[in-house]
C-alpha cells in the first residue's frame, strides 16, 4: 500500500504486516523511523490493551484514572532493566526487590510482604 508515490505499509506474503517496514518479521511490525511516538491507543474512557494466550486472557494493560498492569495467571509480574529482574511481585502479593523470589522468612505472627536484598553484600536482608 503506498501513499505519495512511496510504499507505507506492506502485507507480505508469510501474512506479516509491516508499517515503515518492507520486511516485516513479526505478525505486525512498525517501523517509526525518527518518529518517537510510535503506537497511539485512544478511548472516549479508560484505553487498554489486552494480552491473550490461546483463547485466554492472559493479562492486560490500562490507563486512566487509576493505572493497571495486570497479570491473569497465577505467576509472578517481574519489573526488569538491562535484561534483569529487579522487583517481583508474587502472586500471592509479596513484594521482593532484589530478589525473584520473595519470602516471609521465619515469622511466626507476622507475615512480611516486602523482601529487600542488596545484591552487593549478601548479609544485608530485610523483611517488612
């Protein structure tokens, strides 16, 4: 498909989509160039995007009013920078910074929900 003489977006001929892109390697591909907006999602109220996995509905991700990012499955949801977890939240909602897996350690009244562990001094650990 081409607009002002030159092509824009291309269906290739394995079924993927490519905006700005004439190889697309992907089931839709966009290509921005210098352009740093690069998806635009808009609703009247509440705009989401929904993950699904199969015919489930796996996690979404909405902004409005409130802010979710939402896990469906019973896993953990892992905030990563350079390609490392850095904090975890479990599904039964402890919180490990630090850590991937976060635990309430050896109470036995109280049942912490943030794990903290400095990776640089192996002795430091603590649990709120």
């Amino acid at each position: 498909i081409a607009g002002s003489s030159s092509e824009r977006m291309r269906v290739h001929t394995n079924g993927n989509v490519g905006i700005g892109k004439t190889d697309p390697s992907a089931p839709l591909h966009i290509n921005g160039g210098s352009t740093n907006q690069v998806i635009k999602i808009q609703s009247n109220t509440s705009p989401y995007v929904r993950f699904k996995e199969g015919g489930t509905d796996v996690g979404f991700i909405q902004f409005g009013t409130d802010t979710y990012i939402s896990n469906q499955k019973a896993g953990t949801l892992n905030f990563r920078t350079n390609n490392t977890d850095k904090m975890t939240i479990s599904s039964p909602g402890d919180v490990g910074i630090g850590t991937t897996a976060p635990s309430n350690g050896d109470y036995s009244t109280v049942i912490p929900k943030l794990h903290v562990l400095q990776s640089s001094c192996s002795s430091f650990s603590r649990r709120w």
